[in-house]
DNA sequence: AATGAATGAGGATTCATTCAT
DNA sequence: AATGAATGAATCCTCATTCAT
C-alpha cells in the first residue's frame, strides 16, 4: 500500500470514529442532558474504550459544544432554503414542519432543545443561543408575511407568532418518550396555531 | 408552655422546614432536572445547611420521588374539576390551558414534564408516568366530545387530539428560557391546536 | 456553648485542617516532586479522606502554589533580618546558612528547590521564582561586601559569589537522601566557597 | 544484498533506533524528574512514534534503569582514570570537578542525581544507588589523601569530605534552571570547599 | 433541630502499554 | 521496523451522604 494511502486510510478511520463518538454522543446528550450523560454511556454506545474519546475531543463539554455548533449550523442552512421550496408559503412552512419532525433529525433538535432549555449546560451553549434565536426565524418571516397577505396564515405579529409555533414545535421534540400510542402530532394540527 | 404545646410547635416547624425543601427543589429540578441539581443547589435555594435535608428525606431520589408523586397528584384533582367549571367545553378548556401556563403552576409543570421525559431520572419515576398518562387525559375526554358534538372543536379521534394538545402544552412548560420578548404562547393560540 | 464559642471552634478546625495538609503536602510534594505526588499521598499523610482536600484547596496546583508562595513570603522575611543578627558578615552569613541547613527547615527548602529546578511544575511557580530569584540575594550583598571590606571574604563580583553560593546551598537541600553516615556538609565547610 | 549484510543493516538501525531513545529519554527524565516524563515526550524527543519505544524497552521503568545503570557504569569507569590525569591531586580533582561540570556530561549526571535523591523511581533504581555511593568516592580517597598531605587540601576525614563534595556537585548539576545570569559555579571555586 | 466538616463511591481525564496495519 | 489508533488502569476531582457537635 502506498504511503499516500496509508494516510488516507488513517484520515479516513479518524473520520468515521470522530463521526461515531458524535453520533452516540447526540443520542445520549438528547435523552439525558448534559450532567446526565456520563462519558462511560458514550464510550458504550459508540463501542469504544472511554479514553479514546479524548483523542478526538478535548472534553465532554468540548464535545457537548461541537454537537451543538454543528446542528446549529445545519438549521441555519437548512432554514435558508424553505423559501425556495415548491408551493405556497402555507405549503412551504408545512413542509419545514414534516422535516423537523421526520424521524431522522429527531435527535438533532433534541439536543438542541435541551441545550437551549436547560440550565446544566456550558455557558458556552447558552451564549450560541442567545445570539441565535433571530437568526432562526428571520428567514421565515418573509414567507410567513407573504402567507398572510395572501389570507393563508391569521394575523398577528409575524415574529410573535413564528416564535410560539417553533417554540412548539422545538419543545415538543424534545420528548423522547412520546406518547406511544399516538405519537408526536401532525405537521397538520400543528400549522393550525398558525391558521387560525 | 405545655409538652402538647411545645410538640405542636416541632411538628409546625418540621412541615415548615419540609415544605422549604420541597420548594426549593421544586425550583431547581424544574430548571436543571435530576441529574444537574446537586444537593447543595437545594440547601442553598432553601437557605439551610446541605446535611438539613436528609433529616426531611431519606435521598436526593426520594425527594425528587415525593415531589413528583405530590404534584401528580395535585394535577389528577385539578383535572377532575374541569367540568364543572363555568362555560362552554371550549372556555373550560381555555380555563385549564391558562391554568398550567399560569406562573404558579409553572415550575410544577416544568417539572413534571422534565421527570416525565427525561431518561436520567429514577426508574420509579418513569412507571409513575407510564401508569398515570390515561389518567390525567380520561377526565377530560368528555368534556372535549361535548365540545366536538356542539362544533366548538373539530373533528377526530379525541384522545389522539387530547393526548397531542397536552403534549405540546407540557412541553412548552418545560423550557424555562422562553423567547424573553414573547414568552409563552397564548392559550387562545394553543387552543386552535383543537379548533381548527 | 455560645454561637461565638461555636464559630470560633469551627474557625479552628479549618485553620488546623489547612495546616495539616499544607504539612502532609510540603513532605510529599518535597520528596517525591509535583507530578509524583499523587492526591492520595497526601491525604494519608495527612491522615484524611482525599475529597476532604478539595474542601481546603480547589486542586492539587492549588495547593502547591500556595505553598511555594506562602515559603518564599518567610523566605524573604528571614533574609531580611540577617543584617541585625549579631556578629561580623561572616558570622552573620554563617548563621543564616545554619538556618537554612537546619532540620526545621529542610522540608520547606527541599520543596523551593524542586519547584524553582523541575520542568513539570504549574507555570505560574515557574514565574515566581523568575521574578523572585533577586528578591532573595538583593538583601544580602551589602552584608557581603561589608565582609569583603572587612577581608572576611574573597574577593569577586559580590552578586555571581552570592548566587553560587544559595544555588549551592539550595540545591543541596533539594536532597531528602543524604549520605546517611555524613550528613549534610557543614556550615563552616560550605563557607569557605566565600572565603578562599 | 547478502543476507549477512542484511542482518547487519538491521542491527545497525536497531542500535541506532536505541540509542536514539535513550538521548531522548536522557534529556526528558533528567529535566522532569521520573513520573513527569511522559513516554509521549520521549517519543516526541526522539521523533518516533510513541509505540516504537516498546521494541527496544520493555517499559518506561525498564528504560529509566537501564539508563541509571549505563550512567552509572561509565561513571565507574571514569572516575578510575583520575588517578592517572596529569597534575598534582588538587589538579586531578579540579579536572574531575570541570568535566563533572561540562554541558556534555550535564544531562547525566543531572538524571543521576534526580535518580538518586528522588523519592518517585522505581525501586531498582533506589537499590543501585545505595549500593553505589561509597563505589564513587573509593578511587578519589587515596588521591584526596595525597593531597592532604602535600598541604593542598585541608585535613578532615577523607571519606566525609569527598562525600560532601560530591554531593555538593551532584545537586548543583540537578538543577536545569541554573542563574541565567552566571551560570554554575566555577569549578575553582568549588574546590575552595576541600581547600580552606 | 441544625450545622458544616468529613467521607468515599463514582465520574472525567490522563497516560503507559498493546495491537492492527 | 514503524506507526498511531485503541485500551484500561490509575489519577484528579465532585458530590450525595454521614457524623460529631
């Protein structure tokens, strides 16, 4: 094997363990916050010996705040991009709804619920939310004005009533132990706080 | 002062003293849940000394238990009261949606919603949710068909809709950093949830 | 007992308790170095549980530094007074360096020393003993010179002379393994590095 | 390429792989004591990898003894060729003193020193100097002798002086942070201690 | 009843050593 | 032979709990 591939091949497992302890670590930090989240249940979920998550992060709170920087970006990408969906701002706002709560970024938001709401955190985490918040919803506010101009969405203050709904719906997914019979309600019922 | 006397007065400054701890967990578990409150957090709030609090409570688990245990309680008989108050279905359940956002009840709220959906919490706690989530929907059940069959809610299955509308109330009570320009939504706004 | 008798007790106890470890610690720090001397070691030493140190001092750095601040502080105060002992310079020198040789004393010269030489001290000691190194032979020049007048002592730049002879003398008590049949060197042997 | 040559080839990169370790260790141990030196700054030193420390040591205590050992038995060597160096016994020790002083020799004699008086070395290394100290000093005596009665050296038992001396010596040259300013001590200066 | 000093089990982190490549 | 990823025992430190006063 060539040295060139030698290295790539050790970049690529420092990749995929670096993605792994990530991985386990949201799954674990979303259900049980940050003090209740020890080391050892990372090590455990990603299958690894506890020392070797200090060779890919500094500290549990390093870690803690990697993830959250990282989701957050993400949101923030992704949020750019409703405005370019296909349909009405009514259709537009109800599909960031379907993705916010599909299965797959359930932990994401999870944990950033938890971040934002909880008071055991590093201050770090709580200064990224506190600068952040507009910066979540500004991009909405355009679609959501159109929307009701156009009579989709009921009046009322747009940042006001965006606020509330993503407050909603953050909150909502936070929950792990959701209801099992019913699960976590429509995107739907949920775009009728908007509605009226 | 007679012994019966003086034993009233030890027996008034024990509940005193156990009604201080209770709250001041209340306080503090509600913001940081289980695992992040540390007992001196408590002693602190409560302005007595750390060793103070297991002359009141066996642990830190047991306290947290009774807490839960209490509140529950107190929300199965506030639930129960429901129908008779004043109103339509409609204003009853506006009556009791602004009853849990009311600032009394929130840290109560906050709590329970945290011991209910968080995994760090004791396992004792966890069944106490599992056995007790029809219970507080059941009463009001009812009281939502009526409000269906007279057209003030709209249609489907109602303890799907109940089970959803509560959720999302519970959940918002968790977040004890609501947006600080907006705070919590209306329950004239949550209240669409049933209306559409 | 009166609520003042009772501060005043548990103020002793905490002056006592910060004693005993700073003591345990000289002795294991000056032995066996910053990075061999492991909490535990002092706690036994100290005849206590291990957390309990953490209630005294908040780290293991801490402690060392505060003690290497607190023996360079006397350090200066006795170099002080070396000028008003009785005698010529020389039997003013010879009497500090009997001092510094003394039993009494060795614990605290051995722990300067290992903290002024060794690499694998917190920085911050790093610095005092960069900032202090003059502080310490400043006030001992005029004695010597008057001793070089006086034909008491050779001759040569007063400030080199003085400070092989305290890296000398320092360096020799860094040594908890003496020769055990000797000792170490005399004052009156050491002396002669000034008088030729 | 022969096979013999072959093997020879590979000798040589071993002994050169291992002697390469050892300088590095030599430098490492010597400024940081024992257990401050990691096997990670060894390896750094020695620009290899961490892992390839253990094909030519065993351990990090196997490669500190080995040292101590090889140190030591040079210095046996060594200080039997005293007697035979040109001069006058005053002459002989003083060339003693300066090459015991010399930068090249510093790093040895330093972990020496710190081998010897520290209290965080694996136990042979303890062993190997209690057996050693009077090994040192036996082949000095008679030439000390000689040169107290040509009058160059001072009376006073022989083996008690020497003993001195060198301990003087040996924990001057533990000390890496020497007065940046002057530096160690002259060895003509030194010698003032056998002198008077 | 109340305090706060003391304990020690448990958690985060480090580092000597091993192992797959 | 050499690398560096991986392990886990040992270390520093925290915090629920106990105990002397």
């Amino acid at each position: 094997m060539s040295p060139l591939n030698r290295q790539q091949q050790l970049d690529q497992i420092r990749d995929e363990r670096r993605e792994q302890i990530k991985q386990a670590a949201l799954k674990i930090f979303a259900r049980r916050g940050y003090t209740g989240t020890k080391t050892s249940m990372i090590a455990k979920e990603a299958s690894i010996s506890e020392g070797l998550i200090y060779r890919y992060f500094n500290s549990k709170e390093e870690l803690f705040i990697t993830l959250v920087e990282e989701l957050m970006e993400e949101a923030k990408r992704e949020l750019k991009y409703v405005g370019y969906l296909p349909g009405t701002p009514f259709e537009q706002i109800r599909t960031l709804t379907k993705n916010m709560l599909d299965d797959n970024n359930m932990y994401a938001f999870m944990l950033m619920e938890r971040a934002r709401t909880a008071d055991d955190v590093p201050d770090k985490v709580t200064q990224i939310f506190e600068e952040a918040t507009n910066v979540l919803i500004d991009p909405i506010i355009p679609i959501f004005v159109k929307g009701q101009e156009s009579g989709e969405f009921s009046p009322g203050e747009p940042r006001k009533m965006l606020s509330w709904y993503f407050t909603i719906i953050n909150s909502l997914l936070t929950q792990e132990k959701i209801d099992e019979e019913f699960g976590l309600p429509d995107a739907d019922v949920l775009i009728r706080i908007l509605t009226n």
